[in-house]
C-alpha cells in the first residue's frame, strides 16, 4: 500500500521513488535527459535493449543471415513467441494471442469473426461513440459491406442499458482514450453475452498498465497496440486475442497465406489455419516486430499489481497537486476521480489546452492534447517517478502563474491534418 | 547492348562486370562473404544505409524525439514520400502510390475498390489459379463476403480468353513468382478495360527489377512488396497504386484514421481522405517504414534499363551455362527461354530440387524451392555480378558431377509448414 500525506512535499515524493518496487526498471529505459515524459499513453519510451536487438536484426538476422532468418532466427514463429509473451499480462493463454498487422485491422478482423459467430439475423454493433474514432471508422467500414448491418453509438453508462436482444457485437475500448475512465469488462461482457452477443475489447489503453483477465471475463475477442505502455516502439505491431472455444469456427476475410492450414504447400484455394493463427494475414514488418519484444519483455518482469498500485498513486498525487497548485487556473478534471474507476492517464480540459501542452512541451513536460480542449497526461509506471509528477505540476503552476503560455509561438497548430 | 560469345568462359563475366554501369552499386550493399546470394526475388540483400538508419530510428527519433517525430521526423509523411520515391520506377505519378501494409492487405483494399468501380452486377474476379497463393486466398476471402461473387481461375494464354462482359476485375501478378515469365501488362489491361473491367496489377517480381509503366498500360490499381529487388528489409511494409482517375470515386472497407479527412479532428463518423491517402489504415510500422527507405534510394540511382538490360543476360547465361555443364542431369527449364518474357529469375524444375537447393546453399549459393520440383534462383542486378552466375554454375555443376546432393542432411525438409 502506497500513501501520502495530504500535503505531499517533493521530498515524500523521493521517498517513494526509493521505496518503489519498480524502480530499477527505469534504468532499462533511455529517455531525454531533463524531460518528464508523461505521454506513454501515445507512444512509449524507448527500451535500452532495442538498439542492441534492431542493429542485431539488421546486421545479422537481415545482412547475414538473409533468407535463412525465417527459420533460423524464428521470424515465421515471432508472432506467435509474442503473442505468448503477451498473453499473460491480459489474461489470456497460451496460442490465444497473436501479435501482427495494426489495431485497426486487427479490429477488422475481431469484428468479421464476431459477427459471423454472433446468432443469425441479428445486424447491430454497438459502440462508444467517443471512442478512439479509428475503432469507429474501422467499424463503420465492417457495416457498410454487410446488408442491413448498423452501428449504434452511445456513451458511458448509456452502454449497459442499450445491450438487448438485437445485439451482435459490443466492442468497446476497456480505457477511454481522452477521460482514462475503464469500463467494467466483465459486467458488460456478462450483460452482452447474456443477450446472446459477442464482445470485443480494445486494450489500447490498458496492456501493460492495468491487470486485465480477459479470460476471467469470459471475452470473445480482443485487439490492441504494443506502442504505448507496452513499449514496443513507434507503430509496433498490434495483438489479437481470440478465445480457444472460437477457434474452430471463427473466420475472418483477411485471409492471406500465413493464416493458411499449409502456407507452404503452395495451394490453390484457401483453407484456415487450426487455432490462432486464422487471426493472421501476409508477411509482417520483421524489424519493428522483433524490436516489440524488448519492450514486453521489460513488461513481464513487472508484477502487474505493483505497476497498477503505482499507477493509481502517481494520477492522484497529479490531480492532487494540479488542484492544489493551479486552483485559479480553470483546469477541469475529465478523468474519473475514484482511482479505481481511472485508468493510467489524467486528462484535464482547458479552453487553452493546446498553447497550455506547448508550453509545457518547451519546459520539457511532454504530454499531448486531443481536439477540442483536452490535456492528456499519461503515467507509465516502468518508468515514470512520484518526483516527476512533482516537477511536472511545479512547471505546470510556473507556467500558469507567469502566463507563460499566452507566448504566440504556442499557438501555432501542427501542419499536420 | 551487352553481348558475350556463344561459350563464355569466366574471364568473359569478369570483363562484363568491369563494363557494368551498376557495378558500383554493389558496394552500397552489405553481402556475406563468399556467398552467392540469387534469392532477391524473395528477400532483398541488406542496403549498407540501412544500419545507420535504422540507428537513427531508434536512438534519435524514438528515444530521443519520440512523440514530436511524427511532425519532427516526419513519421506521418512515410507513407506518402515512400510512395512517391517508388512512383517513377513503376510508372506512377506523384500522389499515386502510398507504402503501407502488407501486399495482402493492400490486395484487399485494391479488389474492394476496383470491385466497387466495375459495371454494377458483375461479380467475376478473373486470376491464375498458379499465382503466389496469397493473391488467391486474399481474393477468395473478399469473394466470400460479397453475394454472388465468383473467383474463375485460368492459366497463361487462357486469361486472354477468358475476358469477356462478365468479368468485374482482372486482377494478376507481372512476373509469375515461380516461372519467372511475363504477362503482357499493356495488352491484358486494354482488353479486360475493353470489357468494361478494371485491372490490378500484382508488382511483387516486378517493382525495381524492370521497367514498369502503369499509367502508360492505363492500369486502375497495382500492389507489390518492398522487400525483393527494392531492398526494404524483411516483411517492409508494401505499396499500393491507384490511377488518380479513381481517387474521387474510390473505396475500400479498412477505413482506419489514416484515411480520414481529417484525422486530428478525432469526428466520430468516417470520410475519406482526397486522393491516395484513402489508402491507408492505420498507424504504420515505423522502424520497418523508415528503413525501407534505404533500398528505394538505392534503385533510384540506377536506370531502369541498365537494370533490365543486365537481367536478361544474367538470367540468359545462367540458362546457357546450367544446359550447357548440367546437361545430363535432368534440369527443365521452366522459365521462358525468350528473355522478352522472362522477368529476372530462372526456375528449373528437378524431382530432387529440394536436396539439391539445400546442397547449392551449403555451398554457398543461395537460392530457393518452391514444391513441388520448382529450383530458382533471382537474380537482382544491382548487387548480382555476371562471375556470380559463372560461379553459381560451377558450383552446381560439382554437385551434380559428384552427387552430393545426395547426402541424407540435404533431404531434411524445415520444420515450416
């Protein structure tokens, strides 16, 4: 049990980080010196052990080795290994989990499986409409191909009362990518499943900072990203989880020859795969998918307890202290309050968020903004400190008070659209 | 116009290797030593660049830039100016094509977008049933979710004959991965257009290898890999090509955030981006993307028809010199023997091709079998030198003289299935 008193000072922040089962972890990291770092939530820190292992990819693996890689260096079993590294920080097992292609369309794929197993006639998804719009988009794409199908979206705890019988899949993202709010996966899963639908998590959010027991809540499929607390490196491939009493029927249409019963006896026609592997397409990015291992690795050698007693310890003291410190400010907390209820990550609005994130991006406080007005900040316990939240809200408060951030050079928008 | 007697001898390939205008390519690539590699047509020999950059990725845009390198570094650009360094080489225009994905996946978006363009009530997708499978299954798989929809296979001179009004899309690959021999893309596509269909051209044996010229065969979409004769790095992501007369009318189901209008607008409902950009997804594999730049730069810097002109007498000589020292030992020639129709592979069929590839690579000579009986060997002329072929020969030859091929280590078949 982490606690602190209700006035914090910097030093009982030291004391623990000193105390703090996870600290030697951050020594694995690499990160900017004089930055705090708290957008884990987007793309996480870079692993020590990933140059060693791309250079080891491009030197050897790739320029000596060649051709010979994909079964001497294991690059045909890489997606599965991952998998497997990644099942139990999910709660999946064993051969449930593979890690390949993008989380959008590994939604693709949950989300065709779903619907072909879901009880015939029925033609409606249901979703957050607030969610991360790729999951929105990816689903409207799935709809638009299937005669009658629809999307219904809704929000928060409009969810469980609008599962009914007409219901084919609920997909839904386990951590809401702006508020941090974390929906109940096995009530909702239970609720759905009662009504004779499917579901799907996104993990997005979640893997790697939060238990999670996929199993445990009797869940049909899931997908997610290993960029961010899993640290997987920029645009790393995503996973799928399909449970093993769905794999003897589930199909899905991205049906390339890795997701073949035989890939290498050359057939006409296609036959899937036995088990997970049906999840899978063509041939995947073999570099960005080795270096993912270093960041599960890292991962798995956390007890997923600590790394979520910390991670609800640290967005509490930085509620705690922006409340305390930027009072006058016209922060409004969008995050759950109650710990249990918040993932990760503390997400305030501001009408000024954006020059605000600059701002604090220039004092070398990197956290992101998200359209219309919303402050993210995400808390990767492998490797961000209790001191770091102190230093971040003291160049928060500075910022505020000093109106620092009403500089013009803060206002400007990316060019990117 | 490169010439060589009708018995060459060693000293004649090195007196060609001295006129080479590619030869100073080969030092850009990093090869091993006393290896003849022929497998470019299935992994790509490692550009000397791409440690360097993949380095840089790592160490400077990741751990130090990380979240600012999508703007900073340009991660959110990749996809685009990949697309655009290849376009030239394929016959694209600027706009045109976009990296991204995996062949398979950008196979599917090709056939949902040329099918949702073709006469409204056709539904015949026309392929050769001996295409590299996965073109198979990705088409049976999208043939699958739409009603009606039928996948006729034919072979060689038969696609010509099959093309009539029912067809909706042509869709073939340039240069078969197994005979080495090519479609005439100029023809096939003004007939099957002819018939109201629209055409997809699968580039995987084509893209960098020989002069390609898409909008010049008035082509609608094409797909390839990066990773065979351009260098990419294994499993790079892929590209996909689309005329710039469909981009206002076009569409695929694999509608991720990518391929929003606007993306950071985070709306909740889906509206495709202008022009290529609809062909994205999702949030690409960056340090496989980044390093894929390496091989692109490379192949721009030679001419295209340097490059073709080398081929056909590498590939020629090799077929010369296998009939002419392999005589009795039972090689068919697969390939075309018309080097007009030959793409830059030979493939000989052998009942034994399995031992007798495994004996070649312990020898040093890489190539590759495809089964049943299918030997063969790419050749890439920005690293493959003419005393390569007359080496790789010799060494067969002593095979075959001496049956060592016959050692039990060589019938061992991988554990890959």
């Amino acid at each position: 049990m982490i606690t602190l008193p209700d006035t914090p000072t910097r030093e009982h922040c030291l004391a623990l980080d000193r105390a703090d089962p996870l600290a030697s972890l951050r020594a694995e990291f690499v990160l900017p010196e004089d930055m705090i770092y708290l957008d884990g939530n987007s793309l996480g820190a870079r692993p020590r052990a990933a140059l060693a292992r791309a250079l080891d990819i491009v030197e050897r693996e790739w320029g000596e080795d060649l051709i010979t890689s994909w079964n001497r260096n294991g690059w045909f079993r890489k997606a599965y290994e991952l998998g497997d590294l990644l099942a139990p920080m999910i709660g999946a097992g064993p051969g449930e989990v593979v890690v390949t292609d993008s989380t959008g369309i590994d939604l693709h794929k949950a989300l065709q499986a779903a619907i072909g197993l879901a009880p015939a006639g029925r033609r409606r998804i249901l979703m957050e409409g607030s969610n991360f719009p790729t999951n929105n988009y990816m689903t409207q794409g799935v709809a638009a191909q299937l005669p009658g199908c629809e999307v219904v979206f809704t929000e928060g705890e409009g969810i469980a009362q609008a599962i009914d019988e007409r219901l084919s899949v609920l997909c839904l993202t386990h951590v809401h990518y702006k508020t941090g709010a974390i929906h109940d996966m096995a009530a909702l899963t239970a609720r759905a499943q009662a009504a004779g639908a499917l579901v799907i998590w996104d993990l997005c959010h979640s893997a790697g900072v939060l238990p999670v027991d996929l199993n445990g809540c009797n869940a049909d499929f899931a997908v997610g990203c290993t960029y961010k607390y899993l640290n997987g490196g920029p645009g790393s491939p995503a996973f799928i989880f399909a449970a093993t009493r769905h794999h003897a029927e589930m199909r899905q249409p991205l049906t390339g020859w890795w997701g073949h019963a035989e890939p290498f006896a050359f057939e006409r026609d296609f036959r899937p795969r036995a088990g997970i592997g049906r999840m899978l397409s063509g041939t995947q990015p073999i570099l960005s998918l080795g270096v993912t291992e270093c960041g599960l690795q890292l991962a798995r050698r956390a007890d997923m307890r600590d790394v979520r007693a910390k991670s609800m310890v640290l967005t509490g003291l930085f509620i705690q202290l922006v409340e305390a410190r930027c009072a006058a400010h016209g922060f409004r907390l969008v995050s759950p309050r109650d710990p249990q209820r918040r993932g990760s990550q503390v997400s305030f609005d501001h009408e000024q968020g954006y020059a605000i994130v600059q701002a604090l991006i220039a004092a070398g406080v990197v956290g992101d903004f998200r359209a219309p007005a919303n402050m993210r900040f995400g808390f990767a316990p492998l490797y961000n400190r209790f001191v770091d939240v102190w230093d971040a809200v003291e160049r928060l408060a500075d910022i505020m008070d000093s109106g620092r951030w009403r500089d013009p050079a803060f206002a400007t928008r990316s060019a990117v659209t």
